[in-house]
C-alpha cells in the first residue's frame, strides 16, 4: 500500500490536527498576513488559540524574519477567522505545493473565503509608503500553477467583485491594481519594472498569485490587499531595503487594522 498522500488529503489531515490543537471544530474566513500586516492581526478580534504552524503536518518552518510561522484561530462576532502570521514563499524552494498548503487547510477546515495580504512594490507615484491597494487581478511570472493535471480552472473574476466593492464601502477611493509576482527572492531590475508597466503591472512581489489560484480550485472566495511598503526597483533613486520595508508595514498598521477589522466581519 502506497503511503504518498495526495495535496488535498495532506490538507485534510493538517485540518484535522488543526481542529484538535486550537479546540475550533471549523473555520470560516481565512486571512494570511504578509509583510508588513502581522501589527493589524490583533484588531480583527479576540484570540482563541495560537499554534506553531511547524506543528501541523506539511507546512514548513518560517524562513525569514519578521514572517511569523504561527497560525491564530480568532473569534469576531459570530465568525472563526484561521489567521496565518507569515506563508511559506515560493522562492523557499519547497516546491508550489508547501506555498499553496496554508490555502488548502483552510478550505478543508471549512473556510469558504480567503484574503490575502502582501507588502509589495508600487509602481505608481502617489502610492507612498503605506499605501493599501485592492488586487483587482493578476499576472503570474513565476511559470508554475499549484495545479496538478488536466483540471482547467477559469481564473475571470478571481479577485471578487463583490469583496472588493465592499472594502470600497469601508473605505471609499481605495486604489486597485494588477499584481505581479516574480519568483523572486532577488527584487527587479528597473528594465524589468519597465516590462511589468508595458504588461499592464501595476504592483510588485513575490507571493500571492500561486495562493490565489489554489484558493480558487478549492472553492474559497478571493480577496487581495496589497500594501505598498516601496516604489518599485528605480523609481525612487534609492536601492531597495527589507528593513525598510518592514518599517514602512509598521507604519501603516493602525490603517490595516481598521480596514480588516471592519471588511472581515462583513465577509
Ligand atoms: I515588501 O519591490 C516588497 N516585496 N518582487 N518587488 C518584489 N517584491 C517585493 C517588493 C518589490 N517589495
């Protein structure tokens, strides 16, 4: 008998154990926090149990500072929300599927909404530093799909419409844009930037767009929010900066908080 499971029975087994260690039978929104957001995880509400996410099976250590690596289950109003402090990214070398793992154990613990958080680069210049913007769609550089076989997922719409318009509702004028993600871990050149701008790019970075995509196949409704924690690679005449990109996040944490914290509930 073989014992290589599949990534869907993976996730449930992961949703399983994850039912045990928090005490929550079922979830109902997931969020995963990327750069620069986890200073906004305390506004969505009270905390019911923190794990080590290590302590699930399949998911992998966190790699990089300021990432996290923990996985909270939080109570708001009449909602479990299964919150992941930190992703695993796909420039970890661990393969598409430890990426899109966090978003298959969500779906299996029963979330039918997922939203997604990045910091990223901007390529407009009136998107300062800590400027939140809604991902109306996306552009994949990374060559891969976290899709297995001949299952042909439409992709129309894969930012909704509706969660979209209600974070318009919440906070009215919120710039939209299309995300792009490379592999990274290196950022772009600026011939690169220039190529993301001629391929109607409107934002940088390297998660999200694999997360998406799976979160789509298993059914869950998709919200991005990006926050711009720089200008893209040559636009302001200064090199790029992790540190400063985690300042930038800190900055802005009071907004993010807000903004989840009255979107969520609504979901
Ligand atoms: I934060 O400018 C953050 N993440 N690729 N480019 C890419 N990723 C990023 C950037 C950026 N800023």
């Amino acid at each position: 008998m073989s014992t290589v499971s599949t990534p869907h029975e993976a996730a449930a087994d992961a949703a399983s154990v994850l039912a045990e260690k928090t005490g929550v039978a079922r979830h109902d929104i997931a969020l995963v926090m990327g750069s620069g957001w986890l200073p906004a995880v305390d506004a969505l509400g009270e905390a019911v149990a923190e794990i080590d996410i290590a302590d699930l099976p399949g998911f992998a250590a966190p790699a990089v500072e300021g990432h996290g690596g923990k996985l909270r289950s939080v109570r708001a109003g009449d909602k479990n929300l299964l919150v992941f402090l930190g992703r695993t990214h796909f420039y970890e070398g661990l393969g598409v599927a430890a990426v899109v793992h966090g978003v298959r154990t969500a779906a299996a613990a029963g979330c039918r909404a997922i939203v997604l958080t990045n910091g990223c680069g901007g390529l407009k210049e009136t998107w300062s530093p800590g400027t939140p913007v809604l991902i109306s769609d996306h552009i994949n550089l990374t060559g891969c799909s976290p899709i297995v076989g001949a299952h042909f997922v439409d992709l129309t719409d894969l930012y909704s419409p509706r969660l979209r318009a209600l974070c318009q509702e919440v906070e009215p004028g919120l710039d939209e844009g299309v995300y792009v993600q490379f592999p990274g871990p290196h950022y772009e050149t600026p011939a690169e930037i220039g190529m993301v701008r001629a391929i109607g790019g409107h934002l940088v970075g390297m998660s999200t767009t694999l997360e998406a995509i799976a979160a789509r196949e298993a059914g869950l409704e998709v919200l991005g929010i990006s926050l711009v924690t720089n200008l893209a690679a040559g636009m302001s005449g200064e090199p790029l900066n992790h540190e400063e990109v985690l300042e930038a996040g800190k900055a802005a944490a009071t907004r993010m908080g807000a903004l989840l914290g009255a979107v969520v509930p609504r979901i």
